[in-house]
C-alpha cells in the first residue's frame, strides 16, 4: 500500500495537470509505474517543484537512495559519470593520459597520476577492507548508495543523454555499481588530505645526482638540520611563498564558506536562525544538487548534496538547519624518515632497517590512434601511509630522509552515515551527539541552529589525534619548519609505531582520532558563525581556547571575510536590536567590503591614491559606495588593489591585538610600498582595457558552462572582506569578461524557524539545478542569484503541490 505521503504526491500531481506536464523533455517517465526489472525492487515517488528540485520519496532506504540516484542522474548525468570513471580508475583508459583532472578543490593531476593512485586503491581494495571493518558504514547507509547507483543506472536506461559534455561518451553505460560510489565517497574524504599529494605520491622516486630532492625556493640557507636553525630558515620565506606553502598543504583560503546562527535570543522569532553560503566550484566535481528525502513517519529532510551522495550534506529538517564551513584543521601528518642512503631503506624504533614497500599499478592508457596500452607506474609506502616527493613543501625525497603521510580521512567511510544521523536530529544539541556518533565529518565545521533557540558552532571532524605535547617530543627540525610557518607538524618515522603514534580517546568513534572532548564547540542562545578561520572566536565575545594545534591556531588574526561576517551581525543587534528572518538573510546581498570600510578610515585610502598621481582613478575610487553590488562603480579598482597591497606590518599601522581580533589590525599605512600597490593595480586595471568607471557587474559576471553573462554581485572574500564571496578559477563560460565567476556562493540558504512552530526555507543555488545548458533548469537560478533573490524551497506537501511540475512514480531495479 502506498503511504499517505506518496498518495498527497500523486494527488497534487492530478490536480495540477498542466504543471505536470510542463517539465523538461529528459525528465523521465511521467506518472505511469514501469515495470519491475529483475533484481532489487525499489520504488520512489520524485516530485519535481520549480527550478527542478526533486523531492524523494519513499517507504525504504534503498528506495530513498533509488530516487535520489535516478533525480541526480537526471540534472547531472555528466557530473556523475565523471565520478564513477576517476573513482574506477579509468580515466586514462577513455580520456587519454594527459588529460588534467581539476578537481576544483585541491586535486590537481593528469588522469595517468590520478588513475595509478587509484588503481593502486583497488589493488590494495582499501574501501573493500573498510566496508567490512568498524570504520565502515551501517547496514541503511549501504542499502542508500546500493539504491542510488541503481537509480543511475535506470535512468540510463530509460533516457537519452543530450547534455554535450558526455552525450557522445561511448563508455558511459548503466553499469555503475555500489562500489563505485563507495570509492568516489572515499575519494571525497581525501580532498583535504591525500587529495592534495596525488602528484607528489605518483611522482615519489629515491634521489638522483639530477633531482636530489631538496626545496628550489631561491633560498640561500639549506634545510635545517637542527631545531635551531629553524628560525633563520623560516626567516628567508616570503609572505607570497608561505601563502603557497598553505595553499599546497591544503588551507587554501578560497575553498571556504561562511556560516551564521542567531539563536532565541537575539532572534526576532524566539526561535533559531540560520544563513549558511558554502564557497564551492561552480563547475567540476563537487558540485551541489538541490533535493528533499522523506520516509513517511521516519525520516524528513531538505537542501542540498554534493553530486555522488544520496544524502543531504547542507539543509535542515522540521527542528534543526544546519550548514558547513572548511576547517583549519589538518586531517593528516607527515612523518620523515631518515635513510641509509640515497635509496627506500630506513631505520626504525629499536634500531631496525626497513624498506619502504615498492608497489607498482598497471593503467590503461588510450593511444592517438584509439588503440589501448598499459602503462606502469610505481607507488611508495611505509607502514603509516604513502610516500610522498614534494620539495616546495619541504618534504623532498632527499639523500638523508624522506616522507610519508598517515591520512585521518583515508581511514574510515562513515561519512554518508554521519549526514543520515543529522537529518534526524531534534536540536542543535542532537544534531552535535549524531554528529559525533557517526564519527565521519571529513573535513568541515558544522554551524546550526534549532526551533528552540539554540545554536551551535563545532569543529568536531575527523582530526588525527595528535596532541601539543606529541608534537613537542616528535617534531624533526625539518617538521619544525613545517609547524612554524604553516602550523602542520612534521613527526619523526623512526618513532611513528610507538612515541609518535597517533593517540586514542576513550570517547572516539575509532582510534586514531580526537574524540569530543578534545574538539571545540559552543552551544548558546544569543549567535555564533564560522568563514573558515579556526574555532578561537564564534561570536565577539566567545574565545574556545586550549585545543590541539593541529586543529587551528588561538589568539591569531581574522581575515576580513571572518571580520564582516561577524560586523552583520554586530551592527543589527546594536542598540538592543534583533536579527529577523528578512534581515538575516538580507546580509547575503548586503555586499559590504569590509576591507574598505576599514581603509577608507581617516580618508587613508583616498591619501593612498593621491600620491599615484592617477587622478581619474582616484576621483572613480572617492566616489565607490564601498560594496560590491551590480551597480557599485569602482570595486574592480579596490579588488586590484587589495590583491596587491604587502602584508602585516607593511600595511597597518596598529597590529592585531588578540584582545580585540575583530577590529584589527587596522590603520592603512601611506607610505611608499602601499602607494606603489595601488599604482600597480590602477595600471592593470588600464592594461585589461576596463574604463575605471565601469559597474561591476559590467565586469564580475557568471562563469558557468552555458549560463548567460549575468552581472554578479559580492566579490573577493578574504582579502576585500565580501561575504558574498566570488572567484574566477578555469571558469567554463564568458571567459572573455574581466571576472568571470566560477567558484564562490553556491548552495545559499536562508531557514528560519518562526514563532508560530513552523519553518521558513529559503535557497539558492547560484549556478542552478541541471547541468545540460538546454535545459530551462541550468540557468534559471544564476538569473535569479544575479537579481539578489531568492527561492521559496517547498518544504510542506502543500508547498510541493502549489510548486508542483512533474512526478514520476519510480519503480524498478
């Protein structure tokens, strides 16, 4: 019998016959049940509201995860296959070797490095291993990815791919299996971590007289060899090349978000508030899908999921919204051995010589004239992980050491289980226990807030469990470089089996972790939020002290996107005023550059300007409004200038102060190297060929594949202060416009819970629904994102039903 939520579907759909009728050729099947094929029967029911978001349901995990696999399939059918082919390790094999796999997070490698670090994945069958193992996941997470890729596969079946991208991929086929997605869900768990190494893991060879593996950094000091060395090493590196070294290592400041969460008391409702505005690609692997899943009496959530998980990652459910933001935390450590010689061998505890493991992977490798070879490739690995050959990171295989890494996230899949158990949650509170229970949050905070007024801020993902004091006795000078001047410790191998082993408490999921005692997390009424700086400051008033280093660093600067984030919310509760639901998601589109508003202090930057001499420019920057909105007419030239003004004490004349991190550092210096900062970002400006009164949204415009020019608000994010933080990196679209947009605001969302009891949810996904450029459904958002609006995401059936386009009832295997 179907249930009463299936049924209310089904009627809405008969009620409104013209809006179902209305979707998009490749929708499909309409209303009709197909017939059952062979195999697992499954059967969901997708409802498709306005702007193609589906919503799921079902009276079975297998079935969820069926209608959820089939609406993916359906909106991103390209993306998907692109997941399955890197996570079997054939890209190579179809793509050809040279080919680049941009992640557009952290990876970023040729399908031949990639696919050999794979292959060897298979060869070693790391996530068979995991899924029979306590690290592995439950019994309703295997049946949702088991149901998920069968809903792939039907849709395959039942329709024709007429997206560009892989409508004529010979290779796609309805074949994708569970464990598919179990290692693309593996390999999403490393992008933190391994992810960043694939290259270096690949490329890892023993020294040579031609590559001995020490750092070419244009340094005139060697690698220290002594702790007491470290000092004047780091000394020599430049602010651009520790900027580097974070971003190689993996705390890339773009790969961000910004979270807030105003509770009870200082809600206008009396009830919780939540904007979450994760910073991810626009285009690429980890993109995100709009839906809702729902089992009847059990289980009711809505928002949004990176493409390859069956479950929500970002939303919220009738008590709790949540959302997420990078951590500072490193989720690996790397361990130097020193060698006897040039060559694998090592020495171990107790005087020991081992010899790191060679293994080698055979790839297949499509040729010019389409025939296929194999091509071998050799891995290094010691006990704690692989080696790795990285002389930028200080972690070249030299002739006296080499390193290798011992990866958190590598060591468990309970990631899709830790997401299922938060969309369970009754409170904010709640949602930190299933949270913790599931033991698989890979790589992010988790910011909430719930019906009854409380709000959370957590850092409570996977962190290998390595405490101050470990760092202090296994530090080599070498990992002491690595701790000084990036805050990642390098620890000694010889000791990595014993003194140096990662710990283990008693309240972890698993060993080898922190568990929540030793994470950081606040719960209170008044606010909290998170932009991707460390846990120390989630409101004004709030310091989380004590914690490891690995996780984050205490008592250290905000960047100006942390410090606007918090100055929305400081300014609205001024004077005993309340955050509304309207206001609080008005600061998405407030587009405030918190940078300018503390340069142009004292008309500081004005006097900056006016010693270039380039009074046109200066007349167009006096003249800024100081946002970043479609119609502010100098942002470009202040973006330019922030992307080259020096740094610390070069630029402000009062320091930061840890009493007071939200309003400092501050006091733009005048002097010579400021003004020749500006004078060079006024001259780029003239050499791109951009008039210095052009509006910025003539200029900061949709990047997407297949999106129109659309003219964007917000802007650079940690640099210039925008909330609303936007980026151009290998954008796919418009490339010929000055900042065309491909990495920023994407899955936006706006949930208040009122104080009649019920909710409010309000989204947008700024590069839209479907990626196939002819469908109505993969632009129709950016438009709206562009114009500073907003989606009214259906939550209740009778939201679904006045939304309502298209159902289709979903049965089969």
């Amino acid at each position: 019998m179907r249930s009463p939520r299936v049924l209310s579907l089904l009627a809405a759909a008969l009620v409104l016959p013209a809006l179902a009728a209305a979707g998009p050729a490749d929708a499909g099947p309409g209303p009709e049940t197909a017939a059952a094929a062979a195999g697992p029967s499954y059967h969901a029911t997708i409802a498709i509201t306005e702007h193609g978001i589906p919503h799921i349901t079902a009276d079975d995990w297998g079935s969820l995860g069926y209608g959820s696999g089939y609406a993916t399939a359906r909106s991103s059918i390209c993306n998907l296959a692109d997941t399955v082919l890197t996570a079997r390790g054939q890209r190579s094999r179809y793509l050809g070797a040279t080919g680049r796999y941009l992640d557009g997070v952290s990876l970023d490698a040729s399908n031949l490095q990639v696919d050999a670090f794979v292959t060897d994945l298979h060869n070693r069958k790391v996530v068979e291993g995991l899924l029979a193992s306590p690290a592995g996941p439950t019994t309703r997470a295997r049946e949702m990815v088991k149901g998920y890729t069968a809903g792939i596969n039907r849709w395959l079946r039942d329709n024709t791919i007429t997206d560009p991208a892989c409508a004529d991929a010979t290779w796609l086929k309805p074949d994708a299996t569970e464990l598919d997605l179990w290692y693309g869900v593996y390999m999403a768990n490393l992008i933190a971590s391994s992810g960043n190494f694939v290259k270096e893991i690949v490329e890892a060879d023993p020294p040579t007289l031609q590559d001995p593996g020490l750092p070419d950094l244009g340094l005139k000091l060697p690698l220290p060899t002594t702790k007491e060395e470290v000092p004047a090493y780091a000394a020599q590196l430049s602010a651009d090349q520790r900027e580097e070294l974070l971003r190689s290592l993996g705390q890339d400041s773009a790969f961000g978000s910004n979270a807030t969460a105003i509770g009870g008391d200082a809600s206008s409702t009396g009830r919780g508030l939540l904007l979450g505005n994760p910073h991810f690609p626009w285009g690429g692997r980890y993109k995100f899908t709009q839906q809702q899943l729902t089992i009847p009496g059990v289980y009711d959530v809505a928002g949004a999921s990176l493409i390859g998980s069956p479950v929500v990652n970002i939303g919220w459910n009738k008590d709790v919204a949540w959302s997420h933001t990078v951590s500072t935390a490193y989720r690996f450590t790397p361990y130097e051995y020193f060698t006897l010689g040039p060559g694998p061998l090592y020495l171990s505890a107790n005087g020991l010589i081992r010899k790191a493991e060679r293994r080698w992977v055979d790839v297949e490798v499509l040729q010019p004239d389409g025939s296929v070879t194999n091509v071998r490739e050799d891995l290094w690995r010691t006990p704690q992980g692989y080696v790795i050959d990285s002389p930028s990171q200080f972690m070249g295989w030299s002739p006296l050491s080499f390193w290798a890494i011992r990866d958190a996230n590598a060591e468990h899949l309970r990631t899709i289980d830790t997401f299922l158990g938060m969309g369970e949650a009754t409170s904010a509170s709640d949602l930190l226990r299933r949270q913790d229970a599931g033991g698989g949050m890979p790589w992010v905070n988790t910011t909430a807030a719930d019906r009854n007024g409380e709000v959370l801020y957590a850092d409570h993902s996977v962190v290998p469990n390595v405490s101050n004091a470990m760092v202090t006795r296994c530090l080599t000078p070498v990992g002491l470089l690595l701790k000084s001047v990036a805050g990642l410790p390098g620890l000694n191998g010889l000791l990595a089996d014993g003194a140096c082993a990662w710990g283990t408490d008693s309240d972890a999921q698993r060993p080898g972790i922190f568990g929540p005692v030793n994470l950081p997390a606040v719960v209170r009424r008044d606010w909290v939020m998170n932009a991707n700086d460390s846990y120390w400051t989630p409101n004004d008033k709030v310091r989380l002290e004590g914690y490891a280093g690995i996780i984050g660093c205490e008592r250290c600067a905000r960047t100006m996107r942390t410090r606007m984030v918090q100055q929305y919310v400081i300014d609205q509760l001024a004077g005993g005023g309340s955050e509304t639901p309207e206001s609080l998601r008005g600061h998405e589109y407030e587009n405030r550059v918190r940078a300018a508003e503390v340069m142009r202090q004292d008309g500081r930057l004005d006097q900056v300007c006016a010693q270039t001499g380039e009074t046109a420019a200066c007349a167009v920057l006096a003249a800024w409004d100081g946002h970043s909105d479609v119609d502010s007419v100098g942002t470009h030239l202040f973006e330019a200038f922030v992307e080259r003004a020096p740094t610390g004490a070069n630029l402000w004349t009062v320091p930061f102060n840890a009493a007071d991190p939200i309003n400092t550092p501050r006091g733009l210096r005048t002097g010579p190297e400021v003004v020749k900062a500006m004078k060079a970002a006024i001259e780029s400006v003239r050499a791109a060929g951009v008039p210095f009164d052009a509006p910025w949204g003539s200029l900061q415009v949709a990047g997407d594949r297949g999106a129109p020019a659309y003219p964007l608000g917000g802007g650079d994010g940690d640099l210039a202060g925008n909330a609303n933080a936007l980026a151009s990196r290998h954008p796919a679209g418009n490339t010929g416009a000055y900042k065309p947009v491909s990495y920023g605001s994407s899955h936006i969302q706006a949930v208040s819970y009122l104080a009649d009891g019920s909710v409010d949810a309000r989204t947008i996904l700024t590069y839209s629904q479907d990626e196939d450029p002819a469908s109505p459904w993969s632009s129709d958002q950016t438009a709206l994102f562009s114009q500073e609006k907003w989606v009214r995401f259906a939550w209740t059936p009778q939201q679904i039903a006045q939304d309502l386009v298209r159902t289709i009832d979903l049965a089969g295997s």
